[in-house]
C-alpha cells in the first residue's frame, strides 16, 4: 500500500512538468512560415502599443503641487 502511494504522489508530481513540455520547435526544426509570419505581426502590433500608451502618457499635464496653507507660517 506505502508503494501505491508513494508510486501516486510522485506520478502527480511529475504530471505538470511533463504537460509544459509543449510542441515548440526544437533548435534544428524551422517552424511554419504563417507562425513566423503571425509572431511578426503580434510583435508590430506590440510595438505599436507600447508608442500608443507611451504618446498618451506625454499628453497627461503634469501635476501641480499641493497648496500648503501654512508655508508661510511655518
């Protein structure tokens, strides 16, 4: 019974390792050229965004600082 258990605990622990293995191409395997073609894409469109969101934060006016009614006393 101790050898079931311990035979389960070590299957389920392997189980996640082995489902992150994927089917990415390996070093020597080209990969399909609408993939590479799609990757292209994904990464302008990325690029794209990140000049987007960097444009609108230049167009935010820049904060003023508090008013402190007591400077002056201080």
């Amino acid at each position: 019974m101790r050898y079931v258990l311990i035979a389960l605990t070590v299957a389920l622990l392997v189980a996640p390792a082995y489902a992150q293995r994927g089917s990415a191409p390996s070093q020597g395997q080209q990969s399909d050229p609408t993939e590479q073609q799609q990757a292209a894409e994904k990464k302008k469109r990325a690029k794209e965004q990140e000049e987007a969101y960097r444009a609108s934060l230049k167009k935010i006016p820049d904060k003023k600082a508090p008013d402190d009614p007591w400077k002056n006393i201080r």
